[in-house]
C-alpha cells in the first residue's frame, strides 16, 4: 500500500498543483496567484504525493477565525481512494487545533460528489448564487461548517484508507 500522508506544500510544488488544477477544473489559478498567496501566506496548501508526483491537494485560507476551502482536488485516476477525504480531514484537523471557529465553501450545484463528501465531514447548506460560474452560469451552493456548535463531525467523517 502506499503511504499516502498529507504534507504542507511551499512555492516549490506550484507546478504540481496547476498540472492537477488543469486536469480537474474548468478554470484554473495563474502561476502568480499561487504564488503570490504562497509568499503573503494568503492561504495554505496542503497535498498528496505518490512517487513523488502530486495526486491531490486542498487549497485554504483562515482569517480572523474563519477558514474557506478553496480548491480541492484528486488525480481522476486516483478518486474514491479516500484521498479528498483526508485532505479535508487535515484541514478540519488543522482549524480545531488553531481554536477556528467557522469553515465556508462553494461548490457548483452539479458537483455531486464534492457535495457528498462535504457533507460527510458536516458541512451545511446556507445559500445558493445564482448564475454564480462564469463558464456555464451554474449556481454555486454556499456550505458553512460550525466548530463549536456541533456540526463537526470530526474523524467519525473519515473514508477509512482503500487500497490503490
Ligand atoms: C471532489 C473530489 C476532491 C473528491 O476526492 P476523492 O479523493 O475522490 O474523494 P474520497 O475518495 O475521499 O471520497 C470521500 C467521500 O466523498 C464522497 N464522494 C467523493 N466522490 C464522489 C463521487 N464521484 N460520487 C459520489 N460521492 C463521492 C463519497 O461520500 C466518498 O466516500 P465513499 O467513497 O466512502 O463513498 C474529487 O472528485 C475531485 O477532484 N473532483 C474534481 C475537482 C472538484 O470538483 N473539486 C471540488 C471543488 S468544490
């Protein structure tokens, strides 16, 4: 089995996360967004790596207490292995450990598997943007996790390991 353990990326794996950014996502991040984030430490990068090679990430920010997702993804070859599952694990890990209060997100409403796994980990609807996606004019749906009011569901929300 391999070891699949999540690290914190740096401005070295940006090529990395834009190979797996164009293989998942319609639209992608410039070079210089990631790492312009990367250096004001805008936000965080954390990833999976097999044989050296990245085969998922999860992009986030926390500001004054509250963190946002803003990019997951896995290697089409490498889905329902548990992979997103344990990126957002570390994540959710992550904002308990720094006393973060609230966890926001969007997803676009025909991202049925995202939504499944976000779900999974607590996450609750709280709106919709219409029209919000530029490309297709698809709604996004607003999800918010709670910390301390009971939605999180910790590490029971955890795909146990598969093998690959
Ligand atoms: C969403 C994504 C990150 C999930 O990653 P993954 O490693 O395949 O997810 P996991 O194997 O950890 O799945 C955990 C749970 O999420 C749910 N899930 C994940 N993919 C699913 C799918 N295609 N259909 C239904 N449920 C799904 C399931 O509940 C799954 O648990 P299970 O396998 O025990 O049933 C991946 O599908 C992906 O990269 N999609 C393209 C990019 C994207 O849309 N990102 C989200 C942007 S908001």
């Amino acid at each position: 089995m391999q070891d699949h353990s999540v690290v914190t990326l740096g401005v070295a794996d940006i090529s990395g996360v834009m190979d797996l950014e164009r293989l998942c996502f319609r639209t992608h991040w410039t070079r210089e967004q990631f790492l312009l984030g990367l250096e004001r430490k805008a936000f965080r990068i954390l990833g999976i790596q097999e044989r050296g090679v990245l085969i998922a990430y999860c992009a986030f920010s926390v500001i004054a207490g509250e963190m946002e997702i803003m990019n997951i993804a896995a290697h089409p070859f490498h889905r329902r292995k548990g992979l997103g599952a344990r990126l957002l694990s570390e994540v959710l890990r992550l904002c308990r450990a720094e006393g973060v209060a609230e966890g926001f997100l969007e997803v676009r409403r025909s991202n049925a598997g995202a939504i499944d796994l976000y779900k999974k980990f607590g996450f609750m609807q709280t709106g919709t943007r219409k029209n919000y996606y530029p490309d297709n004019k698809e709604d996004a749906l607003l999800f918010r996790l709670g910390f301390q009011d009971g939605q999180d569901k910790g590490l029971n929300a955890q795909s146990s390991p598969k093998e690959s």
